[in-house]
C-alpha cells in the first residue's frame, strides 16, 4: 500500500504541472513573401511566437535588426555600403499567448492581413500597426527583405520600464524603428559610447550612437546576406549559411540549450566543422508557387540534417509532390513527410526532450531562487574585460544573467507549481520537478530500483554489469575492469545512502 500511495502522489504533482510550460520562443517568421509587385509583403508577412498557453507577454518586444550590407558595390572591408538600422519594433504589451500557445503578429490592419484566415482560431493574433512601438521618427512598415537579418525576442531593455502593465519609454529610449544599432559596424549592440564611422565615398557618416545593449534577449535567430552583420548574442543562433539565396521565410522545429552536434559543414576557411544549434533547429529558404501556397522551395532551402545522409545533407522537405509549408498560428508539423515540430515538455529545463536528474541539477545550481533581473558585468569579447558605464561613474555596464535558453529554463521553472503564488523557481517548483523526475540513485553502488536504498538487488547488478564488461561498472572510468572498480563499488555501498 505505501508504494501505492507513492504512485497516486507522483501522479498528482504531474497532474498539478500539466500543461505549465513557461517558455516563448520566436517560432516562424515570413519575411518576404513572393509576388511583392501584387502587394504580397501588405498581407503575408508575419512574426510568429510560440510557449505556455495563456502566458503574459506585457514587458516583452520583437524587434527585426537589418545588419547592412558590405561588398555588394565593394570588396567586404567592414565599411557598410549600407548602414545596420533597426526596420521594425513591436510591443507585446497587454498581449498574451493564445489558448494553444501561439500568437501571431502581421502585417496589414485587422481586415486587410489574410494571415488571420489561415491561423487557427486559437491563436492570438495582432497586427504591426497595433503593436509597433510609437516614436518620433516614423510609422510602422514592411519588414525589410535585403541584408542580414536578426530576430529578437526581448524584454527588459534600456530606459525601458513597466508601470502598472504599461510600458514607459524614458529618455533616451531608442529600439524603435529606424535606428542605427551599431554606428561602428562592428556587428555588436551599442551601448551608447561607441565612435561612429566616418565615410569619405560620399555617403553620410553614421549618426551618434543609441543604447541598445544591455538588454535582455529571450529568444534570436539570425541569418547573413550581402556582408551585413547580425545581432544574436552567440553565433549558435545564426544560420551558418544560406548559399545562393536569401531566405523568405524561417520555420522552427527543434529547440535545444546546445549544439546537439549532428552535423558538419564548411566554414568560410574551407574547414569542416560543426554545424551551427540554428542549422539544427531551423527549416529555412525561398517560397514558391502561389502567395497563399506558402511552400518552401525544394531547389533553394536549407533544413536539420538528415539523419540517414552522411553528416552535410539536409532532411527532406518534399514527399510525392507534397512539400512542406508555412504554417501561420499552428505547429510546423507535414504528414507527407513526417516531420514534426518540438513541443515544450514539462520539467525538461535542459529542452532534451524529458524531465530528469540533469533538470534537477540545473534547478539547484542556477535556477533556485534566483531573481530573472540579476545582472552581471559586461565581458567584452574582444578585449575579456568589463566596460566601464559613464553613466555611472565607477560601474560597469551589465548583461543579464538569463538570456536565451537560460531564461527559457528560468521562465519553466518558476511556473511548475503556478499555484504556490511566487515569481521566481521555489521550493514547491522544486517538489514538483522532483516528482516529475522520480527516485534518484543516492551514489555509485545505487545501480537497481527501489533506488535511494542499497541492498542484495544493487550488488547483484553490480556484478551482473561488472562480468559484461558494462560501462556502468566501471567506475573509475579508465576502460578497465578490476579490483579499483570493485574497492569503489563497496566504498561507496559502505557509505550508505543519505
């Protein structure tokens, strides 16, 4: 009966975190849509997020930062032939994730965008014009097809707060459209000191510098054209390449904290290295055939690699003529083929696809208690020291401490028990993780269940592994099988468990 009762309270905390997944991620976003000459761009182009179901987006902002360009008139040199602007900045103040997780924004006002026809009911929905950050430069617009673009999902940023639900944008505020984010096209984030170049071929000098950075990104996918720069805070989330295209559109399908390593391509020194986390996550290209097809082009796209292929070849996206679309307000999912997009597992803080020890780990060691604001210093990368803040005299400018996949964690966390009433990862988080991931070995001699306890079924396995050869037994790990494992093994079944 004791055990029982165990199992009807590991299902009620599962029951108690059904369905609480407290990330958001930039999830497609169609760029440029074909047939601009009908006006395609007005009524097609879209932004796309998706996460927990219901959840407040009041605070956080998308912003498209075009990178310039440099070597489309002269060899690339590092002197734009083209500036980097910011295109275009949205609020998502008072916004909040559909009831299936998603929410779209798009362009055209409410009547005139054909996006709202094809996306699920479910899902959010609004339009550039409602949800573009107001400033006195210009109105909002079409999203920029040239250059290389970066897709931000931010929150906190600077002269940025929020009161009472609502943004304030203080003095100096600047990520609004039209402004220059790196005056020295140095493919960084300016904090506001930075020179700003000077140009002796006829084109205007960059304009003084705004403060972009620090601010805190939640999610970014970036990708290069015509020499411009991008604007991720690692390059894992930059396409390594898109060779003889620059694409139309990008469709997540896999979300993950690290280079999952399952691919290879060739950098631009003709070496074979690694492909890029984006590479991996990503189904990217041209679309073709008719504007509300939205079908990716099997002769110009770029996908995960194949896992049958041999390391460079890309999943297909095209079985018996049916080939994979966009997928506005919905998940990325094509039966034809197969392929089907990631879903936010509750617990998986690690985003591996499952609740375990490796997620308990990670909520001890960077998640517990912790304040989503904590800050730290700015480390140049260039120079691998801080920067002072001239602002403030005698500190340094700060970079928040959950950006990216560490947020997301973070944003997980702190929702496994939405009931306990607190806004960072708790004690009652922890009790239901703890649920989710189940009994735990206690150390090296806990090899068979009921685990937290050694007895005759742990020497057993032990034994058993050992006389295999098995790696579990070999517990100094020096490929060997000996007496060192088997001292190690009774220390350790000696210690007991806690």
């Amino acid at each position: 009966m004791k055990n029982r009762n165990a199992l009807v309270a590991l299902a009620g905390l599962a029951a108690c975190a059904a369905g609480i997944q407290a990330q958001v991620v930039i999830n497609e976003v169609y760029e440029n849509p074909p047939g601009d000459a009908q006006g395609n761009d007005d009524v097609l182009e879209f932004i796309e997020l998706y996460g927990e179901p219901g959840m407040d987006l009041t605070g956080y902002a998308i912003g498209l930062f075009k990178g310039g360009s440099d070597g489309e008139f002269n060899p690339p040199n590092d002197v734009p032939d083209v500036y980097a602007e910011l295109d275009e900045a949205f609020s998502l103040d008072g916004l909040s994730l559909g009831p299936n997780g998603f929410l779209v924004l798009y362009n055209g006002t409410d009547t005139q965008s054909l996006i709202p026809l094809f996306a699920p009911a479910e899902t959010t929905g609004v339009s550039f014009f409602d949800a573009h950050i107001q400033n006195p430069n210009d109105i909002n617009g079409n999203l920029q097809n040239d250059y290389s673009s970066s897709y931000l999902l931010m929150r906190r940023r600077p002269h940025h707060s929020v009161v009472d639900g609502v943004s304030v944008y203080e003095p100096g505020y600047a990520i609004w459209k039209d402004e220059n984010p790196d005056v020295d096209f140095d493919g960084k984030l300016d904090f506001g000191i930075e020179i700003p170049l000077t140009r002796d071929l006829g084109i205007p000098a960059a304009p003084p510098p705004s403060r972009m950075d620090p601010m805190q990104i939640i999610d970014e996918i970036a990708w290069s054209n015509a020499g411009g720069k991008e604007y991720v805070r690692t390059s894992e989330h930059e396409i390594s390449e898109t060779p003889g295209f620059n694409p139309d559109a990008a469709t997540r399908m896999r979300y993950y904290s690290a280079n999952p390593m399952l691919g290879s391509r060739i950098n631009s020194d003709g070496q074979t290295v690694p492909t890029r986390t984006a590479d991996e996550s990503w189904i990217y290209g041209e679309v073709t055939g008719a504007s509300i097809d939205f079908k990716y082009d099997t002769a110009a796209y770029g996908a995960p690699t194949d896992p049958d292929g041999d390391g460079f070849a890309d999943i297909s996206i095209e079985n018996a003529g049916d080939v994979f679309k966009i997928t506005p307000g919905d998940f990325n999912d094509h039966a034809a083929t197969g392929l089907t997009q990631f879903r936010f597992v509750v617990g998986d803080l690690d985003f591996d696809g499952d609740a375990d020890a490796d997620d308990l780990a990670l909520f001890d060691a960077a998640l517990y208690m912790a304040d989503f604001d904590a800050t730290e210093d700015y480390i140049d990368p260039d120079s691998g020291i801080p920067i002072a803040d001239p602002e403030n005299p005698g500190m340094n400018f700060q970079s928040y401490v959950f950006q990216n996949r560490l947020a997301n964690a973070y944003l997980a966390a702190r929702s496994l028990d939405p009931s306990d009433g607190l806004n960072f990862p708790s004690d009652a988080d922890r009790a239901v993780l703890a649920g989710l991931v189940g009994p735990m070995m206690c150390n090296d001699a806990d090899f068979a269940s009921p685990f937290g306890e050694l007895n005759f079924f742990d020497v057993s396995a032990f034994l058993s592994a050992f006389n295999a050869a098995d790696a579990s037994a070999d517990l100094n790990s020096d490929g060997m099988f000996n007496f060192f494992d088997v001292s190690l093994f009774l220390s350790a079944y000696s210690a007991g468990c806690p």
